[in-house]
C-alpha cells in the first residue's frame, strides 16, 4: 500500500461513513470536510493526502468553532508532530484505516441467550439482544456502491467477550453482500482493531485524529 493509493480509499470510506450517519460534506480549498453539525465538533476535515497535514491543521487550528481533523497516514509520528505544531490536540493517535473483501467474512450465530434483529435498506442495522430485552451489541454499515462501510459497532460492557462483536460484524456482511457490495472499509479504535483484524480486516494504514482548542 502506498500514499497515493490511500486517498481514493478514504474518499470511498467517507462515502459510507456521511450515509450511515445521514451526514453531508464538501470540499473547503480543495479539502475534503464533513459538516458533523454536533457541539464539540461542527466539522471534520479528512485528509486524503497525509502531505496536506501541515496544512490541513492550520486551518483547523485557527476555526472559530469545534473543528476536527483525521489523517490516515503511513507516516504516523511525522503526522502527529505536524498536527501538534499547528496548534491542534491529538486526540487518538493510534487508530487504523482497515479494509476486507466480504465473500468469505466469517459469520456467527447468537450465543445461547441472544437474538439477532436485523433492518434493511441503504444502511444496514445489527441488534443483539439479551433475553430481557437490553440491546447487548449493535452496530451499522452503509452500503455504497461496491463498497460498504461499517459505523459505530457497540457492545456494551456488561457483555463484552461473548462474541457478539462478530456476530454484529458477520450479519453486517452478510446483508451488504446481499445488496452487492464486495469490499469492507472502517475506521477502528484502538480497541476494536483486534476483532476485526480476528475477522480477517486488513491495515489499509494508520489513523491520527486531532481537534482544534475551542470549546462549544
């Protein structure tokens, strides 16, 4: 995996992640930005050339409203020094772009005690349930085009280590197969690369993510 080659992919990946979120975005100066519209972050601007950074996080930097940034790179100490340099606080340093073909993801029925609730459409939606009710896991992928992105997969602490990650992961494919899609893309947090990286997701490259010092 190069550079060059990232770009395109995060591109597709935004994509995914503004439909799942019913989200809308544009370009500033050549620069890709989603309009997040929350309190601590209005905007957050995607680099998808990690030679931009310098750049990019002036312009965060000097905002006037809660601005975020988030650079894939394969150059993650060189990234988190520019960003620092401009002013901006690295907020995860340490997360990673992955990407999976989805013929042959692993799927997984509930565990005893669970069931699995599945809606349909452009964006998929996962719930795993406990016997009582409570949503134990969840999680979303949006399917655009070929490809399909997967957003916001939870499990809740008091069911964690129980496999329902996967499960949440494997009926997501499943329905995004189903709809034509063939490649996954992700952003994961530290915590979640190792479920996905068991599931057989692939390092596209690093991802650093930083915020601007303005409070809403």
């Amino acid at each position: 995996m190069s550079e060059n080659e990232i770009g395109p992919l995060v591109e597709r990946w935004h994509r995914g992640w503004i439909a799942a979120d019913g989200l809308t975005s544009g370009y500033r100066d050549g620069y890709l930005v989603v309009h997040v519209n929350r309190p601590h972050r209005q905007y957050e601007w995607i680099a998808t050339d990690d030679t931009e950074t310098g750049a990019m996080a002036s312009v965060v930097a000097a905002s006037r409203e809660p601005n975020w940034l988030s650079v894939p790179t394969l150059s993650r100490e060189k990234v988190v020094a520019e960003i620092e340099a401009a002013g901006l606080v690295v907020a995860r340093p340490d997360e990673t772009f992955l990407r999976r073909a989805l013929p042959g993801h692993p799927c997984f029925d509930a565990p005893e005690g669970y069931s699995v609730e599945v809606t349909t459409g452009p964006v998929f939606g996962v719930k795993v349930l406990a016997e009582d009710g409570e949503q134990a896991a969840s999680g979303l992928m949006a399917v655009v085009g070929e490809d399909a992105v997967a957003h916001r997969i939870e499990t809740a602490e008091g069911h964690r280590r129980r496999g329902l990650g996967s499960v949440v992961m494997g009926t997501l494919a499943r329905q995004a197969l189903k709809a034509g899609a063939r490649t996954g893309l992700l952003f994961s947090s530290t915590d979640g690369v190792h479920l996905y990286r068991r599931l057989g997701w692939e390092r596209i490259s690093d991802l650093v993510v930083a915020r601007n010092d303005v409070q809403a």
